[in-house]
C-alpha cells in the first residue's frame, strides 16, 4: 500500500508513526471517553448535514421558481419562490449555528488532527468561510430587496446564494476527502512539514467525493421539499399552487437521480484503487479472488463471511473491471486491526444504492406518465386517480427516504475509513482528546440540539400558518406576501 504523504511514509504506518503527542493520546483516553466523542461529532455531522443540503438545494429551487414565474406571469410560482425564500432564511441561519458548533467540535474533540494536520486541511475551511459571507450577503440582498429592485434583477442577486452554496459543500467535502486520500505534506520524524495546501485540498479523493456529495445535496432538498407537497396534494389542495410546489422540487431531483447513480459507480471504482479495504467493507468481501458475487444485505459473521444475503454470481468482479476475471482485493489484505465495522458498513451501502433505485424509478414513473399524457393530449390524472394517488404516496416517502440514504452515505464515507481518521496515518484514538468529560460534552450537545429542532420546526411551521396561502392566487397576493 503506498501512502500519501511524502516518500518517508511507509506501507507499515501505525499508532508509533503517529506525532509524539497523539501517541501520548492514545495511553490517556479512556474507551467511553472515545465513544462519546465519536458519537457527539457523529450526532452533529448527521443533524448539520440535513440542514446544509437543504442550503445547497433550496435556494435553486427558489431560483427556479421565481425564474418561471416571471417567465410565465404566473402568481403560483412567484408566491411560491416568496415563500421558500422565507425557509431558506431560517435554515440559513440555523445551519450557521449548527456548522459553528462543529468547528468547535474539531478543534475540542479532536486535537491531534488539528494541531498536527491543520495546516494542511486549513486551506478549505478558509475557502469555505469566503463562500458562507458571499452567501450572507446575498442573501440578505435578496430577502430584502424583493420589492426593491426589478423582477429580473432581483432573480440575478439571488446566483451567488446558489453558487457560493455549492461552493461551501465542495471545499468541505475537499478537506474529508483529505483525510480518505492525505497529501500534500511530508511527515518527518513525526513532524509535518513541505506542506502544500492545494496540493493537498486537490486530492485524488476530491473529484468523486465532491460531486457526489453535491448531488446528494440537490436530491435531498428536491424530494424533501416535494414530499411535503405530495402530502398536501394528498390532502385534496389539487391546485396549481400545490401542483407547482410538487412538480418543480420533484422534476429537478429525477433529473439529478441518473446521475448522481454514474458519480456513484465512479466512486465506488475510485475506492477499488485508492482504498480496497473500504470498498471491501462495503461488499462484504473477506477474501481476495476473482469471479467475486456481489451481496445484497447479508451479515458478517465471525467466520469471515458474509451470510443471509442474496449473492449474484461474479456480480462485483463485471462491476469493478467489467469482467468476471476482474481481482477483488479482500479485507485479508490488511490486518484485522485495520478493519471497518463490515456489517454497518454493508448494509449502509446497500440501503443507500437501493432508495438511489427506488428514486430513480419514480422519476421513470413520473417521465412516462407525462409522455403518455403528451401522446393522448390528455393532462396528467388529477390526485383523486388511484394510480395517481399511489405515485404521490410514494414520492411523500421519498423526501424521507432521500436523507436515509444520505446519512447511510456518510456512515459508508465515515465508517469505512475507521480505525483511521487520517487514511493509513492516523488513529481515531490518537486523534481525539484525552482531557477527561468528553461525556457531559455529549449530553450538552444533545440537549442544544433537540432545542434547536424544536425551535427550528416551529419557526417554520409559524411562517406556514402565519400567512395562509389562497387556493388561487392572484397578483395582489403575491405584493402582499411578506418576505421577511
């Protein structure tokens, strides 16, 4: 195994390679103190990353439908843009609080990656504090110049929002693929040092993890924002209000579904050349060889393999190299120590691919019926059809469904790299802080967090029922509608 890092870093790197005071860490840490630590960043990435996908998604959404409505002179879809905009400025502002915590977090919890490694990662989270002021200040431009500027123009103050979004997610995203795939750095005698920043932000990790990641983000915020519409509709409000409010969130995310399943496979290749112990966690497999079955579900049993799943035959090898031939390598090419949790690690991954299917096959669905309507000059069936009626159950299913497999993704990325927190460089343990009462840490943190849920539903639910929106609106409604 040849690791980043500069030509010192050996094959062999282990707990003693680590900087003298991450090994000191290591004798000091006590178990609950390191399960407590690894819960409280784990509890705080899985509410954050919700919150940030949302920030990624919803101002394009706003966008797009402030775009048709001026397009269209359609007040439905201009009032809608008006009120995503509100949303979008409580998530904004909650999701600010939530990722100042975890830069706390990183710093508290974590001391060994940082004050060893943290002039190499620091360069994107620099970055990515440039991008959150661009999305600051725009976006408080557009919330409240809405009736101050011209339709047009005010759409155009509304691009950084989206852009600098977009931007933050990819020099976060950079910073984790770092600790998937180091480089830019040389370790000496413990110490850092030759440290290239851009070098190491552009790591071979980047590319896949990057796109992936913003993809997700632009699914998660389309079908969660189309669920709630379906439900609406559901509920009988058939209106072009709600039909809008349903179509455009829910279009953008089938149309992103296709290729975000591409990204998928090409990360899933990138992982059977950069790190096979992971992609071996994911499929389960204990043992190097070819002709390879590819697991669906299943568990991993202390023998060494995988049970209870439905195997297809030579199915990972066609996937990988596209021949049954193809070599696999095995988790029995590193040691035991080494290994990732394999079943929460596998089932992640499987549950993750399969709601990808599952909503990919409601955007066939939904392509289908349109161009069978297209083709009758009939328009779509009303939400009183049965059929219709069943698809929107299950596009209310699928908002839910789409954060499912966005968590089960970052266990997958998290999980899979463990026991390192710095792939084939540093320990998790060597990492985290010895000072003792990282478990009040934890209980402070949950009890901030349920807080911050609360508060965050019930602003928004307030926003909803503050200003009823009529069943027909008309232009003078839309005036009316505050923004801010």
């Amino acid at each position: 195994m040849n690791l980043p890092g500069g030509a010192l870093l050996a094959a062999s790197a282990s707990a003693h390679d680590a900087p003298a005071s991450a090994a000191s860490a290591l004798a000091a840490v006590s178990p609950g103190d390191l399960a407590a630590a690894r819960a409280q960043m784990g509890f705080s990435l899985a509410w954050h990353i919700v919150v940030a996908c949302l920030g990624v998604g919803l101002p394009l959404l706003t966008l797009m439908a402030e775009w048709y409505g001026i397009r269209t002179g359609n007040p439905a879809f201009r009032l809608l843009a008006r009120r995503w905009a509100r949303a979008m400025g409580v998530l904004f502002a909650v999701g600010a609080v939530s990722g100042t915590i975890l830069s706390f977090e990183m710093g508290l919890l974590w001391p060994g990656l940082m004050g060893t490694f943290g002039q190499v990662i620091g360069l994107p989270f620099a970055l990515e504090g440039f991008a959150f002021f661009i999305e600051a200040i725009f976006l408080g431009i557009y919330l409240y110049a809405w009736d101050r500027m011209p339709p047009r123009r005010h759409l155009l103050m509304g691009v950084p929002i989206v852009v600098a979004g977009i931007a933050s997610a990819f020099f976060v995203v950079c910073a984790n693929a770092w600790m998937n795939q180091p480089r830019g750095y040389t370790l000496r005698d413990g110490k850092v040092v030759d440290v290239d920043p851009w070098a190491a932000m552009m790591n071979p990790a980047s590319p896949p993890q990057t796109v992936h990641m913003i993809l997700a983000a632009l699914m998660v915020a389309s079908f969660l924002t189309a669920s709630v519409y379906a439900v609406a509709l559901l509920r009988g409000r058939d209106d072009p209000y709600h039909r809008a409010g349903f179509a455009i969130p829910f279009v953008l995310g089938a149309v992103v579904t296709p290729f975000q399943i591409v990204v998928g496979d090409w990360a899933a290749r990138f992982l059977a050349t950069y790190q096979p112990a992971k992609l071996a966690a994911m499929e389960g497999v204990f043992h190097t060889g070819s002709h390879v079955p590819l697991t669906i579900g299943g568990i991993a049993t202390s023998d060494d393999r995988l049970r209870y799943g439905l195997e297809i035959p030579d199915g990972l090898s066609l996937l990988v190299g596209y021949s049954p031939d193809t070599v696999i390598k095995g988790l029995d090419q590193v040691p035991r120590s080494d290994w990732p949790a394999v079943t929460g690690v596998h089932l992640s991954f499987d549950i993750m691919v399969a709601v990808g299917f599952f909503l990919l096959a409601m955007g066939i669905w939904l392509l289908a019926a349109w161009w069978h309507a297209r083709r009758t000059a009939r328009p779509l069936a009303a939400a009183r059809s049965p059929w219709t009626r069943l698809f929107l159950l299950l596009a209310a299913i699928a908002g839910p469904a789409a954060v499912v497999a966005l968590e089960c993704g970052w266990c997958v990325t998290e999980l899979g790299r463990q026991p390192w927190v710095v792939w084939g460089v540093m320990r998790v343990r060597e990492a985290v802080n010895p000072a003792p009462g990282l478990m009040a840490g934890l209980w402070l943190v949950l009890i901030v967090y349920a807080a911050m849920t609360a508060a965050t539903v019930y602003v928004l639910r307030r926003l909803v029922r503050a200003t009823p929106v009529p069943v027909a609106p008309q232009e003078s409604d839309v005036e009316r509608y505050p923004v801010v």
